[in-house]
C-alpha cells in the first residue's frame, strides 16, 4: 500500500469536490423534496419504510449478526495484538477522555428519550404474551438489552476499527473507502471510492437527523414540563437552530476545546443522574434486576438475534427491531469515524474493549436503572398514569419519572441540559466527521466547510421533521442503512484479508537472524561504554549526521546500482529515513530517530516524554531506535559502527522481500 498522504499533507486541506457535490446534491434534493411535497414525501417515506421491513428484514438480522460475531473473533485472534497505527504509537486520549467522547457520539440523546419510554413499552405492548406480568417487565428489559447492547456497539466498533487501521497503519485516507483497498487497491480513489463516501454521508447525515429529531422533541417536552413552553413543530424548528448554532460554536472551538470538553460535561451528569436514581431509588431490587437482566440477555442472544418472528409475523420487528440495526448502521460511519479519529495508538484488542464492551454494560447499566425503576413504579406500586403518560407520548416520558423523586424539578433541569449538551456534540460530532469524509479524510479543512456540514444537518433535521415527524426520520434511516450494509459486509472481507497480511509480516519479521558480527575487538566495548553512559539528545543527532547518514547512503546507491528507485530523507541531523519502491507492492523503510526513555533509576510515570525535544531532565536519555514501515521497532542502534547498521538493513531488507513474497 503506498502513502498517498506525504505530497497532500504539504498543500492546504479542501473539500473532494465529486463527493462534496454529489452528496450536497443529494440532501438537498431530499430536503426540497420533504419541504415542497410534504404529503407525498410522507407516502413515500412509509411505502419505502414497510417494502424494506417486509422484503428484507431477514438481510438486516443477518448483517448485523456477521458484524457481531466478526467483531469479536478479531478481537480474540491474534489479530488482537495489531496497533492501529505504528508500533510505537501511544493513545492520543487517556481512557476516560477517550470513553467519554466516544459515549456521547455513540448514543447520547438515545438514552435520554428511550431510558424510561423503551422499557415501558416493551412491557405495555410486548411482542408476545400477555401485558402486564412478571414475565412481561423481564422480556420487556431483555428486549431493550438486546436493541442498545453489544450489536449496536459492534457495529460502531467495526467500522471505527476499518477506518483507524487503513488510515494510520497504512497511511491510506480516513475515509470508508480506504477500507476496499484490498479488494480494487489504487481504485479507491476513483468512482467507486467517491461513491462510497457518499452513500456514507448520506446515511451519516440522516441518522444524526434522526438523533436530533429525538433530540428535540424530548428537549421541548422538558422546557414544556419545567417553563410551560408550548409543543408544536414552530417551537421544534427554532430548538433545532439554536442547538446547529450552539453545535457550529462548538466545531469553531475545535475537537479538543469543543467536543472533548462538552463530553466530559455530559459524563459528570449523566454520572450524577444515574446515581440519583440509584440511591433514591429501590437500590438493591435495581442492582438484583442488573444482574439477572445482564444473564437473561446473555443466555438468549443468540435466539434473540436471529428472531425474525417468521413463524408468527408481527408489525413489531419493523416497528423497533428493524428499525434500531437500521439506526446504527446508517449512524455508524459517523460514530465509527469519530471514534477512529480518536483512537490512534492502542491495540484492536484494547479497542474492542473498550469500544464495545465497556459502553454496552454502561448502556445496560443504565436501561436496568431507569427502565426498572419505570416498570417497578407501574408494576408493584401501582402508579398506572405513568404507563399511560408513556404509552401516548414518549418524548416526556423521562420527565414524568423523575417526578417521582425529591428534587424533581433540579433533576429535569439536568436531564434537559444533558440533551441539549448531547444534540450539540452529536452536531458538531456529525459535523466533523461529514466534513472529513468529502475532505480526503483530513479535518485541517477551512472553517466554512465544518459550518457548512453543521447547518446542513440541521436543515436536513428540520426538513425531515417538518415531513412526517419521527416517521420520516425513521424511515430515512432504515432505507440509507440498505446500500450501507453492503459496504460494511465488504469492507468487512477486506479488513481481515489485510490483518492476515499484517500478520504474516509480523510473523516474517520476528524469525531469528544472524547476530551482528564484529571483526573490531573493541567494538562490544565501545557498545558497553555506550550504554552505560546513557547518551544525550545531542549524542544521538551526532551518530545520526556522522554513522547513520554514510550507512543509508552507501545502502541507497547501491540499490540505485541495481535499478531501485531509492531516496534518503532527513531533516538536518535530528532523523534519517531511507525508502526503497517496489512499485504497486508495500515500499521498504529503514530510518532512525531518537527516543526519550527514563534511566534505569528513574521513576516518572506519569511524565509525558517527547520522541525529539531535550528537556534537559537529569532522568532522561536517549536512543537511537530503528522505524520500519510499521514504526519503531523498539531496538537501539546508538553505538553501532557503519558495517553494522548496513548489515541490519540488510537483514531487514531480506525480511521485507520475504514478506512480499508471501503475498504473491
């Protein structure tokens, strides 16, 4: 796979106009057509909506089921040990900055309006049985285990993991369509590539549409319930501008002033919320249903995940089932590309973990907390109305709950807080990653295209909403979900057939070599007293000018002797890097940097040390490691004498052609 980032990295970033344009072009079609034929777009909307649910239900059950069990079996193959990104990539996040970006992009709002309302349902109107009974409120929390746990988070971690791993493992754009070049290799920068990223703004901008449709309706029942302010489409409308604005400000502020802080926010709440609950609450009958709900699920997931209600047909699969694998597919390439461009440095296995795994219990934790509060006050304290509130609208169903508790009125304030704050992540989120999926995968974009995006997916909110309300948006997400899932299955392929490569190199590139001889009798003493003085950044830029440079020279003109295209490049004495090109076929690079590590005696953890700037700390020395096409290599050539390095670029070299031979 060749680097087609080292000549646009020096240009300024700007849109991919084949992809800008058709996309655009494609929204706002659809944003004229819900707007100038609202009746006929509502028609249309439902026809398509229950020709999909009818025809290809079994298609939906069966994708996000391969995604699923796929998921997980990289996660526990060898596979697992792959960084996405170089070798000697860190995390650019810590963990809980990390999760709670990637918590707030992945379900947010959804949460909030369907905590208390899903369960409830489920229970008032199960799919099978009878209303209103013990077996009724378990299916019903089992229902909604299955509808937000770990199928909707695997189907956010496979695509963020498709994207990390061809953007930062194999320098390729950190678009979707990185993800085919195994199969079509240079194409994906042609038609098919474009039209991949297009479906996938489509349907990315149609499933935060719906996100911020739930969004507004639940944020106007909130300031109905605590100001009295009127609920109607008018007032919708104007929450959903507001909101874009407040979104656009925070794309301005950027990820990491933005996002980053706006998630952080909204995990202190929602902490503080589900504690409420918990400790208001019945806490030990919730902590007891936590655990046999999580078992219940467990034991039936498989039943659950293949149930197309074949044998007894049922408007409710499409109505809730269909629906949800629809929502978190046409969602994923934006929750996938959002959690990828945060996730540079760990290992696919730490990243399914933590991308999948942990958010799927906290979502689990927090349906038991609210659901079976819900269902425990409706079933066993007899408060009937708050079914009854639910069954006819869910967006205050949330609201009506806390009601039930001291405080009321602080705890809806913070509720309807938390959704405002997640309707402006999920925009500027939405924003951010539309904006780089019509860039060539980059965000360093002029600031009008991230506003452009931010206002567009406001419109196509509006518009939708304006259409048929949440059936128009529903209906959008299930129908942009169908072409999508295609993509997925493919790309699918394509990601396994790369890590088996990946691995066969790893596997090349750990057989054993020859030790480096040394006819000079004082070289292992020169070694030894290299080491134990323990070298400065200084003395590493030296070997790199007077040892390092020679070496990859000598090394380059003689491949150019027989006929490879070689360069060396360098920035003046701080780093050397040599590249080979072997055509269409993965390129060689043999280079040198310095490394700051802490002595042997020193016991800093929690210090952050920068690869080439000396800070003059008397804990810090430095190495002079070898960086392969994969990164650093973890091994310290600082003292070698020129004959040695050549000798271990040969070796490296041979492990490179015999890693491409494997793939012929």
């Amino acid at each position: 796979m060749t680097d087609s980032s080292d000549n646009s990295n020096q240009q300024p970033a700007h849109f991919n106009p084949p992809v800008f344009y058709s996309a655009t072009a494609v929204l706002l079609l659809m944003v004229a057509y819900a707007v100038l034929a609202p009746d006929n777009a509502t028609s249309t909307f439902q026809s398509l909506q229950e020709w999909v649910v009818t025809h290809m239900s079994w298609y939906y059950v069966l994708t996000v089921a391969i995604i699923l069990i796929g998921t997980i079996a990289i996660a526990m193959s060898s596979f697992g040990e792959i960084k996405m990104g170089p070798e000697h990539a860190e995390p650019d996040y810590d963990f809980v900055s990390w999760f709670a970006m990637l918590f707030s992009a992945g379900m947010g709002i959804g949460l909030l309006f369907f905590g208390v309302a899903e369960p409830v349902m489920h229970y008032l109107e199960p799919p099978v049985g009878e209303t209103g009974t013990v077996y009724a409120a378990e299916e019903a929390m089992v229902l909604t285990f299955f509808h937000w746990g770990f199928h909707a988070w695997a189907i956010y971690a496979i695509v963020a993991l498709i994207l990390a791993y061809f953007s930062y493992r194999h320098k390729l754009p950190l678009t979707l369509r990185s993800a085919l070049y195994p199969m079509i290799g240079e194409r994906i920068y042609g038609p098919i590539g474009h039209a991949v990223d297009v479906f996938a703004i489509v349907g990315t901008v149609c499933g935060v549409a719906t996100t911020l449709g739930y969004g507004v309706l639940q944020i106007n029942s909130g300031l109905n319930h605590l100001f009295g302010l009127p609920v109607g489409p008018t007032v919708q409308v104007v929450l959903i501008i507001v909101t874009t604005i407040l979104a656009t400000i925070s794309v301005v502020l950027g990820l990491d002033a933005g996002i980053k802080r706006l998630s952080q926010l909204n995990m202190t709440l929602a902490a503080i919320l589900l504690i409420m609950v918990l400790l208001l609450g019945s806490t030990i009958y919730l902590l007891q249903a936590f655990v046999q709900n999580f078992g219940t699920y467990l034991s039936q997931i498989v039943d659950k995940t293949f149930d197309l209600f074949a044998y007894a047909p049922t408007d409710w699969l499409g109505g809730w089932t269909i629906l949800y694998w629809g929502w978190w597919m046409s969602w994923s390439p934006f929750v996938g590309l959002f959690i990828a461009r945060i996730s540079r440095g760990r290992t696919i296995r730490e990243f399914v973990v933590g991308a999948m795994l942990v958010p799927a219990l906290v979502t689990m934790l927090w349906m038991t907390f609210f659901g079976n509060s819900a269902i425990h006050m409706i079933l066993d304290q007899g408060l009937t109305e708050l079914g009854e509130i639910v069954a006819k609208d869910q967006s205050v169903a949330l609201f009506q709950f806390l009601e039930q508790f001291p405080f009321s009125s602080v705890f809806s304030f913070v509720a309807v807080l938390m959704v405002i704050v997640f309707f402006v992540t999920s925009a500027d989120s939405g924003a951010l990653v539309v904006n780089m999926l019509s860039s060539h995968g980059r965000d360093d974009t002029p600031l009008w295209q991230r506003i452009f995006w931010c206002f567009l997916i406001g419109t196509v909110a509006v518009a939708l909403l304006l259409a048929g309300g949440l059936g128009s948006l529903q209906t959008a997400v299930i129908a942009s979900a169908l072409p999508f899932s295609a993509i997925l299955l493919i790309s699918m392929y394509g990601l396994v057939k790369a890590l088996r490569t990946d691995t066969t190199k790893r596997i090349t590139q750990s057989a054993v070599v020859a030790p480096i001889s040394a006819r000079n009798p004082v070289v292992w003493q020169r070694r030894l007293k290299n080491a134990l003085q323990l070298p400065s950044l200084a003395e590493v830029h030296e070997y790199i000018r007077d040892i390092g440079q020679p070496a990859l020279d000598e090394f380059a003109e003689e491949m150019r002797k027989n006929g490879y295209e070689t360069t060396v490049k360098e920035k003046g004495d701080q780093w050397i890097q040599l590249e080979v090109s072997h055509g269409e076929e993965v390129e060689f690079i043999y280079g040198i940097y310095p490394k700051a590590t802490m002595k042997p005696d020193a016991s800093h953890p929690e210090k952050e040390l920068n690869d080439t700037y000396d800070d003059g700390s008397p804990d810090t020395y430095f190495r002079a490691e070898v960086h392969l096409y994969e990164g650093g290599q973890d091994y310290d050539v600082m003292g070698w004498t020129k004959e040695q390095l050549l000798t271990d670029m040969v070796t490296q070299y041979e492990r490179h052609l015999q890693f491409l031979h494997t793939l012929r």
